[in-house]
C-alpha cells in the first residue's frame, strides 16, 4: 500500500503538468472533479479502466502510476511490440529522446531556434558518443566500443583509414582526449606529444600539416584536437570497427 500511497501525488504532478485542472480532468474522464481531488489526496483510487485512461491522457504507464519499480527492462516487450508498427521516423524520434535524456548531464551547446530541423545533435561524454537528426540518424557508441575502434584504428590502415596520410594518424590519435577527461583546456606538451610518435617522423612538418588541415590547434601548453576533429576520429574510428568487424556484422538489404 505504501506504493500505492504515492499514485495520488503523481497523478496531481502528472495533471499540473499538463496544465490541466480537476474539472478539466474529469470532463476528459466523465468523472467529477470531486473524484478527481479524492485520487490525489490518497482517499480514493481510480477504477481500473480509468487507471489505463490516466495513463493514456499522461503518455506514461500504469506501472508508473501504481508504483511498480520494475526498471526500464520491463517495458522491453512493450516497446518491442510497438516498435513493429511505428515508422522510421517515429523510431529515429524516440531514439533520439532517449539519447537525450542519457545525456541530460552533459552539457550541451545551445542550438539556434532558426536553425533546421534535421541539425545533428551531439551528445559527447564520459558515457560515449551520441548522434541524433531528426527523422534521420540515431547513432550511439558506448564508451567501450569507443575505445575498441580507437585502438582498432590506430593498428590498422584499411579503409576508411587509407583516408588519411599516414603520418597524420598517429598524430590524431596522440591528441585524441580521454573519454573520462573532456576539458576545454586540454592540451598535450610538445616534449610528450614528441615521446608518443615514431622517432622517423619529421615532427614540425607533420604537426604544421595538421594545423593547415584544420585537425590541430596549437594552444599555451602544447597542442590539442579541435572539437570537430575529435569528433571526426571517433566517428572514423567507429565507421573502420563497423566495416571490418564483417564476422558480427548483419546486413539487410532491401526494405525493413
């Protein structure tokens, strides 16, 4: 009952919320508005029918509203059934909600209320990368997987590698900042810079070609990626995982 208990308080949240009052409510319900108030002072809780028609007003569950902690895992077979009948669009639109919310601590740029619609939006932190564009692109990369590909491209030079000379990789991926370690003010000193790649390589030459490219800038204390092209190696390193890992790979052709 404790559970139980709380669905009065969420149900006056979720209707305050939804800039509803009770009479509204309850016209909405054909209920009183008296009824109303009675469920969300804990005196009285709604029939079942009226539990699923709350939870259908509010867009959440009635596990939600009756105070069932099953986690997220739970909804899975509703969201797999749903899923069947959903278009491209719905599924790129609720993917990128819960890019969103997973990335809700972080903080993120702001994004111009004239700008288009399908505008990527980019979710980088300690928990990996993700894309969003509406109706377009969802794309989420773990931490994990973010550093398997990144180890993965500096071992190999397949393609989409054989993009970039070869003397400019592993200057990328020297300057490449730390997933638990974003700071603006990042830098590497040239001394260490100089210590991570091979001795052969005539360092002004390549360090001023990467500047030139627009991959490096060079800041007090060193040199550093840029954000575009931090994020172009890790999007590069996971497009190289993804190509050449063909033995987990699954490819559909033709319509979903």
């Amino acid at each position: 009952m404790d559970k139980l208990s709380n669905t009065g308080v969420k149900l006056a949240q979720l209707r305050r919320s939804h800039g509803m009052t009770q009479e509204e409510l309850g016209k909405r319900l054909s209920v009183s508005a008296k009824a109303v108030s009675k469920w969300e002072n804990g005196d009285s809780l709604p029939d079942l029918s009226l539990i699923v028609m709350l939870a259908e007003t509010y867009d959440c569950t009635t596990d939600y509203l009756l105070g069932r902690e099953g986690g997220l895992v739970s909804l899975l077979p509703q969201i797999r059934e749903t899923f069947v009948s959903m278009t491209v669009e719905e599924k790129i639109g609720f993917l990128g909600d819960i890019i969103t919310v997973a990335g809700a601590s972080m903080p993120t740029p702001p994004v111009s209320p004239h700008g288009h619609p399908s505008l990527v939006h980019i979710r980088l932190g300690p928990f990996g990368i993700g894309l969003w564009a509406k109706d377009r692109l969802v794309c989420i990369a773990t931490t994990t997987f973010l550093n398997e590909a990144v180890e993965t491209l500096g071992k190999e030079a397949d393609f989409p590698l054989t993009l970039l000379p070869d003397e400019i990789r592993p200057v990328l991926l020297a300057l490449l900042r730390d997933m638990n370690d974003l700071k603006p003010d990042y830098a590497v000193d040239e001394k260490t810079l100089q210590s991570l790649l091979p001795n052969t390589m005539n360092f002004d030459d390549v360090l001023t070609e990467c500047i030139e490219l627009g991959f490096v800038d060079r800041v007090r204390g060193g040199y550093r990626l840029n954000f575009k092209a931090d994020l172009a190696v890790r999007l590069l390193a996971i497009i190289h995982q993804t190509i050449n890992k063909r033995g987990t790979m699954n490819v559909t052709v033709g319509r979903p």
